[in-house]
C-alpha cells in the first residue's frame, strides 16, 4: 500500500480513488469518516494505492486530474447514456442521471 493523496475533503478523495480505479490502478480511501471532527482532529481523507509499484502512475494520473487534463482532453467527446438516453459530456464517465457507465471507446 501507498499513500497518494491527501483530500481537501472526502468528495475529492472519492473522484480521486474513482479515476485511479477507472485507469486499472486499484486504490481506496482512508480518513473519511473522521472528516466530521475535522478542527477537533486533524485528519483529512487520504487515498492509497494498493499496489505500491503503481506509484508513479498513480501520481502522474493525480497530477493531471488536478490540472483538469481529462476534461480538456475529452471535452468534445460527447456521448449518449445508452441506459436512459441522456446526452452528456465527454468529461463524464457514467451518466449523471441515472449512473450507468459510459461505454467503451473503441
């Protein structure tokens, strides 16, 4: 196991675990619960990859999702949720409305 990331809160760790795992690298999310006594302690969220030779990967992949790269690249790429029809941006991995993921590029 490696530390990654450390969150702002735990919805930044989540995308952040979210678009490790979309990518193949397996990770998970520590300290998110606690962020509730956030000022009392000081625990933020953290992510972890759970193979420790991911690493490199992992920061790069963090470091252009901070930057907003994956949106940018993906910007035109708009899609049709195949599940409810809803049209979506190409940033968006699964629909907004109703969660089905988007399929695969070819």
């Amino acid at each position: 196991m490696k530390h990654v990331f450390t969150a702002k809160h735990p919805t930044e760790a989540h995308l952040i675990r979210g678009m490790l795992e979309a990518e193949g690298i397996r990770a998970e999310v520590r300290g998110d619960q606690l962020y509730g006594a956030f000022g009392e302690l000081p625990v933020l969220p953290t992510v972890w990859i759970l193979d420790a030779s991911a690493d490199a990967e992992a920061q790069r992949l963090v470091g252009e999702f901070l930057r907003g790269t994956p949106a940018w690249r993906h910007r035109h790429e708009r899609w049709t949720c195949a599940q409810c029809g809803e049209a979506l941006e190409g940033q968006f991995t699964d629909c907004w409305n109703c969660g089905a993921a988007r399929p695969a590029i070819a």
